[in-house]
C-alpha cells in the first residue's frame, strides 16, 4: 500500500490500494473535490464514435459510475434517454446540480451499479464504459459482465474506453486487449477493438476503444 502511482491521472489518493476503493474512499474524494480522474470534458473517444455513428444515437443509454457525469450530460443534450449511476452521493449530487443549471433532462441513480433493481433489466440500447471498468477491483470484472448483460437489451451496444495501465495494483487497474477480448467475447460481438488515437495527453496509447454488440 501507500505507493505512489501515476500521479498524474488517477489514483484518487496517489495510494495504490491493492483492495480496491470502498463507496466510503469515492465519497470522501468528492468531499475533498480531489477528482483526479476527471478530464473536464466528454471522453474524446466517445465523441469520434458518435461523429462516425457507430454507437446508437437514440433509445436508453446507461453511464455506470458516472462521477460528475460529461458522458451523461452529452447523452442527454443530444436527445438519448440517459441514465447515470454512481454509488458515491457526491457525484450523484454535482451531476443533479449540473443538469439542472443546464435545463437538462437525465436521470441520476444513487446506487451500486451490481445492485440496479430489475427495472433495468433489458432496458438499454447503450453503455458507455469510462474509467468505470478501471476502478472497480478486478475481482469484481464478473459481476460486471454479468450486470451489462443484464441489463442490456439482446442487440445492445456496449461501448467505450478501457485503461491499459501498464501498472499493478489500482484504481485504476490495468487490463490488456487478451483480457477484453477473452472476457467480453463470450457475450458479445467484437465490431470494435483498437487503441485509439483520441486520447487526452496523459492517457495516450494507453486506452482500448470498444464497441461490443451484445449477442
Ligand atoms: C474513476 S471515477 C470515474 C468517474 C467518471 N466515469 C469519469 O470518468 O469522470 C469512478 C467512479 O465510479 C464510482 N463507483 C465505483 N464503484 C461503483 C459501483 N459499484 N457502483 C456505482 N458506482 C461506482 C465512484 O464513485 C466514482 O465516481
């Protein structure tokens, strides 16, 4: 414990915690507006898929852990039914207050995103993936899988960006393109899988863009 590690980007703290971050670490960070992993802006990545059209434009779309929500902000100016979920009540609020200076239309749930009730079951055409994967502990990659392809609809699009760290220990923690493809392959089609070129400065060469559809 206690190392530092990519300081510049990330590890909410600069503390490797090899347990991962408990609901009670993320809140403390929005407490202590110590937001590390923020880039300020929608995920540059994000906005070449839906310039290309290759997410869907229309439908629900789902952002889980969220933070301060750019992704869902952009999905609801642009007239997705957008969902964000976060379990920590400081992102959920700052995103609340966001939409609401902007006259935006989204909803917020205050919520673990493995525990989302069945209402969401199938519910969504999309969901867009931001340094969510990387900061939940690799233990806990299952119950991921398993939460999209609940509540993804048969055809949904899972799409978005996964960390290559290169680095052990985390948040956020390291994946490589073996693990991705081994892990989502079993439950989606791969139309997408590349390093993109779109990434801020400090996240270069470092970020797989996907684009699974659900089988
Ligand atoms: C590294 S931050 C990323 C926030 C946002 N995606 C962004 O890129 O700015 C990870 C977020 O996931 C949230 N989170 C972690 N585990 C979660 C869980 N099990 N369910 C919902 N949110 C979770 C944290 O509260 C935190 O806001």
């Amino acid at each position: 414990m206690s190392q530092a590690q990519n300081p510049t980007d990330s590890s909410p703290s600069d503390e490797v915690k090899s347990e991962g971050y408990s609901l009670q670490d993320w809140q403390q960070l929005y407490l202590e507006d110590d937001l590390k992993w923020d880039i300020g802006e929608v995920s540059p990545p994000l906005l070449k898929l839906w310039e290309a059209g290759n997410i869907p434009r229309e439908g629900n779309v789902i952002i889980p852990g969220c933070g301060q929500g750019h992704e869902v902000m952009f999905f609801a100016r642009n007239g997705m039914h957008t969902t964000g979920v976060d379990f920590a009540p400081g992102a959920c609020e700052r995103l609340s207050r966001r939409l609401e200076q902007e006259g935006l239309n989204a909803r917020v749930v205050l919520a673990s995103f493995f525990d989302l009730g069945t209402g969401h079951n199938l519910f969504y055409d999309l969901m867009f993936e931001q340094t969510f994967f990387c900061a939940i502990h690799p233990d806990q990659r299952s119950s991921y899988l398993e939460t999209v392809c609940r509540v993804l609809k048969a055809g949904g699009v899972l799409a978005g960006v996964f960390y290559e760290t290169g680095e052990d220990g985390g948040p956020p923690f390291n994946t490589t393109e073996d693990e991705i493809r081994k892990r989502f392959s079993e439950y989606f089609k791969i139309s997408l899988l590349e390093k993109t070129q779109h990434s801020i400065e400090r996240r270069k060469n470092k970020e797989w863009l996907g684009v699974f559809v659900k089988r």
